[in-house]
C-alpha cells in the first residue's frame, strides 16, 4: 500500500495523490473504471492495451488498498469486478481537470 501520509517536508498536499497515481497504469485505470462503472476484472484488461495481467492485479490491489477502488466478488461465480470509491471518483474529477490541461498544451 501507498503510504498516503504527509510527512511534514511535503510543500504540496497534492504530492500524496501523485504517490498513489505514481504506477504506470493508475490513472489509466481510474478513468478506464470511472467510465465504465462496475466493471469486470477482464474488461479492464481488455480496455487498458498493454499491461499484464500481473501489473494489473498489482495496480489494483494498490488503488484498493488506498481508498480509490472498491473490489467487489461475487459469492455464487468466480467474478470479481471494481468500481470506485466516493474518493475515487473526486480523483477522475481531478484527472478530468489534468486532461483537459493537457488538451489545451502543445504536444511534447
């Protein structure tokens, strides 16, 4: 799990949210799931090109263990689906805010 603590050397509270994004594939995951709702462990896979299986389950279990997404199981199947969290979707909302920037900035 992130360590989503201030120290008190931070000059910017923001810094803890770039800790939890910091995985290649976090914020990908967040809007691909902010997007999509309740969605099933394959789709992700299938809608973030790229990433293994591996490094999806590790970003996942990180982005649960830090509040952003909520793991849901199904008793009855072997299925396993995300959603976010009331914290999760004010970080899409904030990552919504960084693409729109990012739109309006000459490509590097």
């Amino acid at each position: 799990m992130t360590d989503t603590s201030m120290p008190p050397s931070y000059a910017c509270a923001s810094e803890i949210l770039i800790r939890i994004l910091r995985g290649r594939w976090a914020p990908s995951l967040v809007m691909v799931i902010g997007q999509r709702g309740p969605i099933h462990f394959s789709a992700i896979a299938r809608e973030v090109r790229g990433i293994s299986v591996k490094v999806l389950t590790e970003q996942l279990r990180d982005l649960v263990e830090n509040g952003v997404l909520n793991r849901i199981t199904n008793e009855s199947r072997p299925e396993v689906y995300y959603e976010l969290t009331p914290r999760g979707r004010e970080l899409k909302l904030a990552l919504d805010s960084l693409n729109e920037l990012a739109d309006r900035w000459p490509r590097l």
